[in-house]
C-alpha cells in the first residue's frame, strides 16, 4: 500500500530533534558543524535551482512565441510549481533547525502548499506527455486541440484536484478538532497536524488512483509514439525527441512516486542503521526533493533548441553584465 508524501515531511524536518514527534524513537542529535554544512549545502543547492529557475520564467515572459505555445506554457507552469516546492521543503528543512514547534495555523499553510505543490507535479508530467503525444500523432489537428484557452484550463483542473486531498483534510480536522487547536504550537508534520486515520487512508486512495491514472498514461503516450516512430521511414528528428522526452517524463515520475514510498523505506533504514538516521534522512532529502528539480531544466531548458536559443542569450547577456566594469568618469570644474 501506498504511503503518503505527507508522511515524509515529518521525517524530513526531525533532524535536530532528540526524538521523532510523539517520542516513538530516540534520535541522536546533529552535531553543530553537521547541521551547518547540511543547511549550507541546502542553501546553496537551492539558491542555483532558483536563479535557474528565474531565468527561465524570466526568458519565457520576455518572448511571446513561448507564452502563444501550450507546449511552453506547461513548461513553466511545472518550473514555477518546482521552485515554489523546492523554496518550502528547503524552509522546512532549514527552519527545522531553528525551530522545535510553529504555530498550527502557520504549519497548515506551509503543509498543504507542500503536498499541493508535490502532487501536482505527476499530473503535469501527464499533461505535458498528451501535448507531446498529439504534436506526434496528430500532427494536423495540433493546432485545433491544443491551443491555450486550453491549456490553462487543464492548469485550473490540475489545481483543482490536487487542491481537493489537502483542503478535505483540513474540513475533517475542522469538524473533529477544536478551533484553539489551530492557536496551539506544534511540531510541524502532516500526522500531527491532521491526526485523523479517516485522513491517512483517504490519501492513500487518492495517490493510488491518481498515481496510477499518470503511470497509465505516460506508457500509453510513450508507446504511441514509439510506433509512429518505427512507422516513419525517415526515422524523422522530433518523433525521436519526443519519444526521449517521454522517457524522461517516466524518469521524473519515478522520481516523484519515491515521496510516497521514503517513510517505509526510510524508516527501515534507520531501524537497521540507527546511529546513521540524521544522514539517512539528509539523503533522502536531496534525492527526493533536490534532484528531481534539475530535471526540468534539462528537458527543456537544454534540450529544448528553439527555448535554449533564448535563454543562452539571456545567460550570456547577465554574464557579461556582471562582469563588465564600468570606468567612473568624474568631472572636476577648474
């Protein structure tokens, strides 16, 4: 069965702590020049993710033949989803050093954009494989199926079903929780914000339907595309990069589907290996939640020729920016 990536950020954030929440499990507490050069790392990781990052939304919003184009429009919308993920569980990370307990209300906010933000992506690895599978297979009705009133209205469905999961469990812990619980500090992970076992198989249900429904789905596009891909006798360059991008859509999706599986897995670790558990958790955060990010910029920011045109330049234009020292002229009156 299935384990909620809700349940994986209270396993992240327990690494200064002396104990895992509730107490369960003795935990050793991280030494200062550990925890320092854990959070520099992170720091520093997530600093050049965001200037990337920048840069591309920066490129894109300057060039309207990528705002007029699905294809980019989704792009961006998983760079932006990527970044704002990466930007929260980095605070979480970080912040779990600082802090022991935050205030519930604040924890709920930081929580849910998390698990909103980590589920959408497999849906827009979906979405972007179907536009791939329709430029390859339907190369004349492109322009009629996918065009942007479109594409933004799949962006409002994907936000509208991830957004479903975190909102009900913030009702069914309205209606079984009093309101002062809301005002109470409280050591930030989903299990204690959200204590309900309704809640925990509810999500269960939902990341296998949902997971399922996007695995499906990329192997449907991924084959299509093979197959016209044996078909064209000129074995043609965008049936061949189309079909790599799928690929490396699968690729992600696995990457993804490793949240819902880290806290058994992690936890197993730990029990076999407990003197070990803080860097077991910091590894687990740098391949579930840091290295995943990069493949975004790979699919498309360098892949990509028409966008990596644009963006090169950009990057070329800041560099030489920075670099280029402008001579102070003073003017002195005689």
């Amino acid at each position: 069965m299935l384990v909620t990536l809700n349940s994986s950020l209270d396993l992240l954030m327990s690494n200064s702590s002396s104990a895992v929440t509730g107490g369960a499990v003795a935990l050793p507490k991280d030494s200062f020049t550990n925890a320092l050069t854990k959070n520099i790392v992170a720091m520093l990781v997530w600093l050049a993710l965001s200037i990337i990052n920048g840069s591309m939304v920066h490129t894109f919003l300057r060039h309207s033949l990528f705002y007029e184009n699905p294809r980019y429009i989704m792009f961006i919308y998983m760079v932006i989803n990527d970044a704002l993920q990466l930007s929260l569980v980095t605070a979480l990370y970080v912040g779990s050093y600082i802090f022991r307990k935050i205030h519930a209300s604040v924890c709920c906010f930081l929580i849910m954009t998390a698990v909103l933000t980590t589920r959408s992506t497999p849906l827009i690895l979906a979405g972007m494989a179907v536009e791939r599978y329709i430029s390859i297979c339907f190369p004349l009705h492109y322009t009629q199926m996918c065009t942007v009133p479109r594409t933004l209205f799949l962006i409002c469905v994907i936000l509208i079903l991830t957004l479903t999961p975190p909102i009900t469990d913030l009702l069914i812990t309205i209606i079984n929780e009093p309101l002062s619980f809301f005002h109470t500090t409280i050591f930030c992970d989903h299990p204690l914000l959200f204590r309900q076992r309704s809640i925990y198989y509810k999500n269960c249900v939902f990341d296998g339907v949902y997971l399922s429904f996007v695995a499906l789905t990329l192997l449907y596009t991924y084959c299509k595309i093979m197959l016209t891909a044996r078909a064209a006798s000129t074995g043609l360059a965008s049936v061949k990069r189309a079909r790599n991008t799928v690929l490396l859509h699968g690729v992600q999706l696995l990457l993804c589907m490793l949240a819902f599986v880290v806290p058994s897995l992690q936890a197993a670790l730990i029990s076999l290996f407990p003197r070990l558990s803080l860097e077991i958790r910091y590894i687990f955060f740098l391949v579930v939640y840091i290295i995943p990010r990069f493949l975004s910029p790979v699919i498309y920011g360098f892949r990509d020729e028409q966008f990596r045109k644009y963006w090169t330049r950009y990057l070329a234009r800041r560099s030489q920016s920075v670099s280029r020292v402008r001579p102070v002229s003073l003017k002195v009156n005689l």
